[in-house]
C-alpha cells in the first residue's frame, strides 16, 4: 500500500477529508518519531509498539571485494507488534 492509497483509505474509513487524514497520519508519525528521539516508547494497545534499539559499532565487509569497512554505531527503530495482532494475523485452524 502506497502512502496515497493509506492517506485514501483512512480517510474513507474515518469519513474525513484526504487531507485531513493525511494530516493526522503525518502528525502520528511525526508524535513517533519525537518520542524515538527522547528515548521513548509509543504503545497502541492491540496493535504493538514503537521504539529504539542501540547497535554497537561493528567491522562488516564490502560483498563485492571483500574488504573490512567499519559500521558506526546507530540507534534503530523497532516494531514489537502486540499478542492481538499476532492473533489476527495468525488464525488457529481447527
């Protein structure tokens, strides 16, 4: 799904304007990633979390010519989805 297509469908579901959801889809993302920045965490209950993880610096090397380059250390962002979601996304057959 592309971001017009969400934008388009949020909008449908919510029967508000394209442009308002895609303003209030941006202002969720933007809400996320300030929390990232601060070293938080934003949980949805029912559908999972955003955070961050720290990776160390590390050696890796080039595929093609098989040189050591070194990756510098990083700060990621990670999705736990919640036991909800998995469930739906995972349905028991009986």
């Amino acid at each position: 799904m592309t971001k017009a297509e969400l934008i388009e469908a949020v909008a449908k579901s919510a029967g508000v304007s394209k442009a308002d959801a895609d303003r209030t889809i941006g202002a969720f993302f933007d809400t996320v990633v300030a929390t990232a920045k601060k070293g938080g965490k934003v949980a949805w209950p029912g559908f999972g979390s955003f955070s961050t993880s720290k990776s160390k610096a590390r050696t890796g090397r080039n595929p093609q010519t098989g040189a050591a380059v070194k990756i510098a250390a990083s700060t990621r962002m990670k999705f736990t989805s919640s036991t909800t979601l998995k469930a739906a996304l995972n349905k028991k057959k009986k």
